[in-house]
C-alpha cells in the first residue's frame, strides 16, 4: 500500500482502514508467538501502512 492509494480517501475509510491493519496486527503477533507465521516481515510491513494510515488521517485533519 502506498501512500499516493490513501491520501485520496475520506476520513471515514481511512478510519475504517486503521481499525482493520490493527486487527491485522494483533493476529499477525498471536501467529508469530505460537509458530505459526511463516513470514514474519509481514508484521513490518502491517506497522508501516498503519503508519501510512495515520499521516493521511492527520493530514486530513490539519487541512
């Protein structure tokens, strides 16, 4: 996900979003802790759209 794709969302959506990449988070660290994630960059790269996520939502907001 790049940041070009979010910035054009409205405020709900990227709200939306940010709630989803968390449980996405929180499901990607139960895996990782019982073994059962093969690929453990994918917390990484969750961590940096949820990043990507809040900038557009900040942005949003100071506009």
């Amino acid at each position: 996900m790049k940041y070009t794709e979010i910035q054009d969302k409205s405020l709900q959506e990227l709200e939306g979003m940010l709630k989803e990449k968390k449980m996405e988070l929180f499901e990607l660290k139960l895996k990782l802790r019982t073994m059962q994630l093969s690929n453990p960059n994918e917390i990484r790269a969750c961590r940096k759209d949820i990043a990507r996520i809040k900038t557009a939502i900040s942005a949003q907001k100071n506009a």
